[in-house]
C-alpha cells in the first residue's frame, strides 16, 4: 500500500499535457488541448485534455480519466506500477506501508467470524434433526450427492433465531461481531440481536485464497417471497466484485483457457457433479465490469451458459459489452427450451453439455437468430447496424474488431467500410446526444461550475444536499464532491476519479469537469442553475406536504392539517 499523501504529492509532481503529449500529437484548442483519440478510432480529434484541472476526456467516445487512468489504460499498467513509474519520473521516493494494524485485525475478525459461521451451518446441516429435509430437497430435488455437499461446504440455517449467535458466543465471538460480518442483524424496536438467515440452506461465497467472505441463503420454507437472500456488503466483501465459484474453478479454467459462465450457485455445482469444473456463476446480479476483468486474468475465450428462458437469454445480451470490453472471446449457448444448466447436468450429464457447447454460436449469430432481415424495416436495420458497430468498438484487440465487423456487414448485407464509418459516428453521435443533455441541463451545469470554480461550494453546499438532485448519477458525484470538501477543504477531480473502477461515473465526471466557462458567464450561470434546483426542490417538498395534507385530512387530523397548510404556504403555495 502507497499512503494517499505520497499519491497525492506524485499527482501535484506531475503535468498530465506533458505525459500524454509523450504518446500523442496535442494540439492547443483554448485552455485545453486536443488529439485524436487512442481509445476508438476517429478523423477529427475529440480527445481533449485540460491543463487546470489535470484530466482528459474524449468527446466521441466518453473515456476519460486523469494521468493515472490515461497510463493504466494507455499502456495496459496495474495502479500501482503507474504510480511507481510516475513516482520515479518526479524523483519521489515510495515507503510503501502494510495495511494498518487495526484495519488488519477488523478483516482478519471478519474472516474469522465467517469461518465459524461456516462450521456452524454445516454442523445443523448434518445434524439428526433436519435430517429429512436435507434428504428431500438437497439429496432428492436438487440431486446434490454429498461429496458435492461437501466440497462446496454447503450448510444450513435452523429454524432458531439466535442459532448462530449462541453458537458464535461460545467461540469469543459477540453479537456486534457478526453484525460487522453481515450475519447478524440488531432489532430497532428491542435492541436485540438476532441471525439475519434462517431456515435457508447456505451456500459460502469464497474468495480466490480460500476464505469465506459472504453467504447466499436459499430459502427452504415454501411459498417464502425471498427465494434468495445473500449478504450484505461488508469490509471484505464487495458485491459484483466476485464471482461464485471461480476459487474452485481457477485451475481448470487457466488449464483449457476456457470458462463457462452461469447464472446461479446450483449450475455451477451441478455442472461439476458431472464432471465440468471450468465454472462460474454470476450470481443473480447483471454482469459488471470487474467480474469481466477478473475472468480475463484466467481464461481467453468464455461461453454464456445462461436459462433458456427469455430473462436468462436477456442477461446474455446485457452481459456481452463488459465481457467483449475486458478483451475476452464469446460464445452464447443456446439450452434447449425450457432447460436450464442446472437441469441438463441432471437430465442427460456431461455430453450433452460437451455437445451444446460445440454448437455455441458467436455474438452475432446469436443476436440474429430470431431477427429476419427481409421483414425488417428500414428503421430497425439502421438501429441494428449501430448497435453492432458500437459493438465492434469495444474490442480492443484489433484483428479481432476486425473480423467482427466483416462478420457484421456480410450478415447485414452491407459495405464493412460503412460499418466501420458508422461505427465512429455511432458512438460520437450518442455522446454528442449526450453533451447536448448535459447542455440543457442544470444540474449538471451547477457541478461543472463547481469544478470551475471551487470557491463557489460554500454558498451551494448550505443550500443544497445530493437528494434535492433528480438525477442520481449526477447525484452521486456532488455526494462525492460535498464529501471531499468537507473532509479535505477542497474539490480535487483527480482524488474524486482515483482508482475508480466505474468508467461510467468516471466519464460523466470527466465531461462534466472538462466543460469550459468564460470568466464573465459563471456568476450568470451559477445563479440560474442554483434558481432552478431550488424550484425543483420546493415543488418536491410541497407535493410530498401535499400528500400528507390529503392523508391528515381524510383521518380528520385538523391540527396537522392546518400546521401543514401553513408549511406549504411558506414553500409558496402558486409558484
Ligand atoms: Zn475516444
């Protein structure tokens, strides 16, 4: 670990025009400098850097980022090996220091506490008394023989609703222990704790050097709303960074080079009840970014082994960008209808999976399959051929962009030359879209003034809170604005970009930042945005005043009545 104040000295010790200008030709374009983009392929430069603020975004294609980011992803370097070089350029000399104590030990209890939870539910999972249900759902449903039981170190919550916490006590464990491991919750009403998962069979989520860091819970009880509940976030444990599974799949995955992505815990132990081992599931959530990067640092080609049915084929789709983006090859296969993983392992084993896999169709087969070209209208074929082209542009491998895109105009019948054009226009055009929304919009104005003028947060930050925004996103970043104030007494877009792992908050950040303003139009500006979100704002509040008025008057409650009509008239009641 590098503390954050030597990060911070090699940032101020380094200029991002002179670091980038060692790669590409920039020219000066007002305050900023522009270049044609590295990152997709265009004629006219929208690749801009600022000087003032240390950061680059492009306009065509929305990457952007700081000099760190610009190296990591330029030159293909981890963090810490950017940081290093840049700490040798600016003669600055690294101590690097192990994660503090304290915070050693929070992790090491947490891991901890998770190991005892897992000898806790395998304990109740082959004790006497659920016997029986263990036999019927997981020996006779579910098939899950019991090697398989135990090599994934499938448990079981009881009925009881403090099992868990009688059981942690007596291994120096308290309460609030297992509530930092997300096991435990703590009652608002009375103050007790009790096991946040009961009656569930639990499946242990663990990380790639062996430890358990989280839970999935399946319920067992019928007719139970919530067929799933996994746990929460907690300090070793960050949602959509994992994958299930791929602690028991990384060797056979790195030996065929190969991986099967699945949806759910139980196709991946079904699969290798019969013998597939190179499996990871996605595990109900959509796949994100990070899961696509750490399965690109084990195999080069995956197939999408989703539910035949219509969600699972949608989350194909949705999952293939990310995949495509972290450089990986992909497969779709096609389960027949009505199957699923789970139940062709079951039903017909190991070959048939051999056999749907050598009939896995590329992207582009697969997306066409129910598509007829003929009884396509003009309209749709032109959506068509830029979806397929913004696709192409996230392959970085360029021979394998290549054959993507002549795969994609032969079978649209089209010049591949028009596909690439319309590749570079697709893109441009949905951010120029985008710019104009950004444009029109004030609270994203407000935040590119704030990055224009620091100075300004004072007077905005007494007025307004991220929940007076309507956009989340942009909600987000003056969240993240107002805290970097109010713990560092100043904004600073690269520490706010640092190390982020999502491109979409760090480009909208960016082309937000990389917005220029006259001296003499801030002032004008600030104060029309700050005029709107305090408008929008005031409405917010007096329809929800509104609504409660309604309710106090239906119960006849005319004391609340008359102090809310008071409330509304001071939000200005016509305005
Ligand atoms: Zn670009």
């Amino acid at each position: 670990m590098i503390p954050e104040e030597t990060i911070d000295q090699i940032r101020q010790a380094t200029d991002i025009v002179q670091v980038i200008s060692g790669y590409l030709r920039l020219k000066k374009r007002g305050k900023n400098y522009l270049a044609i983009c590295p990152f997709h392929t265009e004629k006219t430069p929208s690749f801009s850097v600022s000087p003032d603020k240390q950061i680059f975004h492009c306009f065509g294609c929305g990457k952007g980022g700081n000099v760190f980011s610009f190296l990591m992803e330029h030159e293909k370097m981890p963090f810490i090996d950017v940081v290093r070089m840049l700490a040798k350029n600016a003669n600055i000399t690294i101590h690097e220091e192990k994660g503090t104590d304290l915070k050693r030990k929070v992790l090491e209890r947490v891991t901890y506490t998770n190991n005892v939870a897992v000898e806790f539910f395998q304990k109740i999972l082959t004790s006497a008394k659920y016997k029986s249900i263990v036999d019927k759902y997981l020996k006779q449903k579910r098939k899950i023989n019991k090697e398989a039981i135990e090599y994934f170190q499938l448990g079981l919550a009881g009925e009881e609703w403090d099992g868990l916490i009688k059981y942690a006590a007596g291994r120096d464990l308290s309460p609030e222990d297992l509530v930092q491991a997300g096991l435990a919750l703590k009652s608002e009403k009375t103050g007790k704790h009790f096991d946040r998962f009961r009656q569930r069979l639990m499946i242990p989520i663990i990380n790639l050097s062996q430890k358990p860091i989280a839970f999935g819970g399946r319920t067992l009880k019928k007719g139970e709303p919530a067929k799933y509940i996994n746990s929460p976030e907690t300090s070793i444990y960050v949602k959509g960074n994992n994958l299930y599974g791929l602690n028991f799949a990384k060797d056979a995955i790195r030996e065929t080079n190969e991986a099967y992505v699945v949806e759910g815990y139980f196709d991946v132990i079904s699969l290798w009840q019969v013998g597939v081992k190179n499996v990871v599931a996605s595990s109900g959530t959509s796949f994100t970014s990070q899961q696509a990067r750490l399965l690109a640092r084990f195999a080069d080609k995956v197939y999408l082994f989703f539910d035949a049915d219509s969600a699972g084929q949608q989350a194909a789709l949705r999952s293939i960008d990310y995949l495509f983006n972290a450089g990986l090859d992909v497969k779709v296969i096609v389960p027949p209808e009505g199957e699923d993983p789970d139940s062709i392992a079951l039903k017909y084993g190991r070959e048939k999976i051999e056999d749907l896999k050598s009939n896995a169709l590329d992207y582009i087969p697969y997306r066409m399959r129910d598509i007829s070209l003929g009884n396509m209208g003009l309209i749709g074929k032109e959506k068509l051929v830029k979806e397929l082209a913004a696709l192409g542009d996230k392959i970085s491998d360029p021979t394998r962009r290549s054959l993507f895109i002549s795969s994609a105009a032969d079978t649209l019948g089209i010049d591949p030359q028009m596909l690439r054009e319309s590749s570079t226009t697709s893109t441009a055009q949905s951010q120029q879209i985008r710019n104009k929304q950004l444009d029109n919009n004030e609270e994203a104005n407000l935040l590119s003034l704030l990055f224009a003028t620091p100075g300004l947060i004072d007077s905005v930050l007494e007025k307004l809170s991220p929940e007076d925004f309507d956009s989340r996103k942009l909600a987000r970043i003056y969240a993240a604005i107002v805290n970097q104030y109010r713990n560092k007494s100043a904004i600073n877009i690269g520490t706010l970009i640092d190390n982020n792992d999502d491109e979409d908050f760090v480009s909208l950040v960016t082309a937000i930042a990389s917005r220029e303003w006259d001296a003499d139009e801030i002032e004008s500006n600030t104060n029309k945005a700050l005029t709107a979100l305090l408008a929008q704002k005031r409405k917010r509040i007096r329809t929800r005043l509104k609504q409660e008025l309604t309710v106090a008057e239906a119960e006849g409650d005319h004391e609340k009545a008359e102090r809310l009509m008071v409330e509304i008239r001071g939000y200005g009641l016509y305005d």
